[in-house]
C-alpha cells in the first residue's frame, strides 16, 4: 500500500469500547476504579508532603521512593480519567493524536515504574553490602542524575511507538476494544502488518523490564549473600526488614504487568478478553494504590513520620481551640 493511500486511511478519532462483553457493568465497574484511583492519589500525595517536609526522610531511600510516588500518580492519571469518562458519560471517542499521546505516556510512566524499583534494589545493595560507603555513593546528584536517566530511556525507547503506530492504515474501522490506547490494541485494528510494532514491543519490553528485573534479581542474591554472612540474629532481622516493603513492591508491579504481557502475546485465545483488558486496567492501578499503603505498613520511619505529623496537627488545632 502506497504512503499516499496509508495517510489517507489514518481517522480523525478512535472509538474506546471499554471492557468487551462487559458493556452493561461499566457503571459498576467504575466505582472499584474511582475508589482506587482515589487512594492512590490521597496515598502518594500524602507519602510526597510526608517524605518533602520530614528531615528524618531526606535520604536515598525515601528519595527514591518519593520518586515511585511521583511516578505512580503520572501513571494512574495517564489512564483512570479517561477511564472513568467513558464508564460514566459514554465519552468514547479520543482524538487520533491524543491517543497516541496516551500510549506515549502510558508506556514511558510504565517503563519509569520499573526503572525506580530497579534504583531502589541498587539503594538497598548499597545500604546492606557498602553501609559505610553509603552516604557518598547515593548523593543528591547522583539520585538526580539516575532519575533523570531512568526517565529518558523510557522517553527515547517509547517514541517510535508512536511513529510505528501513526504510518499504519486503518481501514478495519476506528473501535479499539479497550479502555485506553495500549500500543498493540491500536495496532491490531490496523489493517496493515504490525510485525515491526510486534517485534519493537518485545525488544523494549525487554530492554526495560528485563534488563531492570536482571538488576533486582542480581542485587538482592548480592543482598541475600550478605545477610546471611552476618553473625547477629537481629542484625539479619534488620536488613531484611529493610528491604521487605521493595520486595512487596515489586511483586505488585511485576505480576500483573508479567500476566497482561504474556497472555496478550501467548493466551488470546485462552483468556477471555473481558480478563485481559481488567488485568491491563489494574496493572497500571494496583502499584499506585497499594505501595504507599505498603511502605507505610511495612516502614518504621514513614509510620513514625506520620505519627508526629497527626500529632502536631492536633497540637496545632487544639492551640486555636
């Protein structure tokens, strides 16, 4: 097909349909979402003021995770309004051009997600296996500096997605089967061959996240090494407990993003749509809502923080009273 008729057949809009088979419980559907989605917000914003306005947080470890917050909320956003727009108002259809914006940024918040738990675990092998060295290995310009790279490779790696996206014809019609614009669920309905868009997903797919999941598994065999080296029971206890909130963390990123990635590739006729597309709805809200009630759980010093920060607002009220 010539670049002419390609152009030609590019649409003004896409059509969302939602949830397949599913289109009748839309409106219930979307009260778990708003509920999560509402959390997830009130949490990491929370988590942000918390970690900004106590001294005692202004270390690596809580940067980072400042930084997964921020993250978690760009994230979410990227999908849940829009989600929750056509669940509620029947708003189905999206620009051409902002559909690929939000596949852009969908894929880049993704991709920064795992990037940040990737710094954390290197923040937790430094910690455990270098403690005296701590402090001048993760300075604030070395934090600033990873960040930033982190963000980049997600941006540089994620751009031909929409370019790879954007020459495709679409003369199958305009309706995606999803409740946002995921890189193969705009391909699919293409009517042209999208074994490049196949091939690329699958190359950054595992320039991020295998090369970040290689980083995490290498730095806690490196962690595990270590503590099990240490004489004291409770110094054991110690360093796990560090690193048990991480661990959590990435298990709530990992399995539904593993689950949503392989099933679209190997299980499409084996798992019903209506599960596939769920499963891609909470794999970019679950991290968001559940780490700041993990880390506030699982943290002594977060839990400690807020302690004192409800404290002093009682104070605070009860010096006006």
């Amino acid at each position: 097909m010539s670049l002419v008729n390609a152009s030609s057949l590019t649409p003004a809009s896409f059509i969302l349909n939602g949830i397949p088979g599913l289109e009748e419980a839309h409106v219930w559907i979307s009260f778990p979402l708003f509920t999560m989605y509402s959390i997830a917000l009130t949490g990491n914003f929370g988590l942000i003021y918390l970690i900004y306005s106590e001294e005692v947080l202004h270390r690596p470890m809580y940067i980072f995770l400042g930084l997964l917050s921020f993250t978690d909320v760009l994230m979410c956003t990227s999908t849940v309004p829009n989600t929750l727009f056509l669940f509620w108002f029947g708003l189905k259809e999206i620009d051409f051009k902002a559909c690929l914006a939000q596949m852009f940024f969908v894929h880049t918040f993704t991709g920064m997600e795992s990037g940040v738990l990737m710094l954390m675990a290197l923040d937790r092998y430094v910690a455990i296996c270098y403690p005296l060295r701590y402090a001048t290995v993760l300075t604030n310009v070395v934090i600033a500096k990873a960040g930033t790279l982190t963000f980049l490779r997600g941006v540089f790696l994620v751009i031909p997605f929409t370019f790879l996206t954007k020459r495709l014809p679409y003369c199958r019609g305009n309706v995606i089967p999803h409740t946002y614009c995921d890189h193969m669920s705009v391909a699919k309905i293409s009517c042209g061959s999208v074994q490049i868009n196949a091939i690329y997903g699958l190359m950054v797919a595992l320039l991020i996240g295998g090369f970040d999941i290689l980083c995490i598994s290498v730095s806690y065999t490196m962690i595990l090494r270590a503590v099990v080296s240490l004489s004291s029971a409770d110094a054991r206890q110690k360093a796990f407990s560090t690193c048990t909130a991480h661990i959590y963390a990435i298990v709530i990123t990992y399995v539904p993003a593993f689950f949503t990635f392989f099933t679209y590739r190997f299980g499409r006729h084996t798992i019903p749509p209506h599960i596939h597309i769920i499963m891609a709805n909470l794999y970019l809200l679950m991290p968001p809502t559940m780490n700041p009630i993990v880390y506030g759980v699982k943290t002594k010093q977060i839990r400690e923080s807020v302690v004192r920060f409800l404290m002093k607002g009682k104070e605070n009220s009860s010096h006006k009273s």
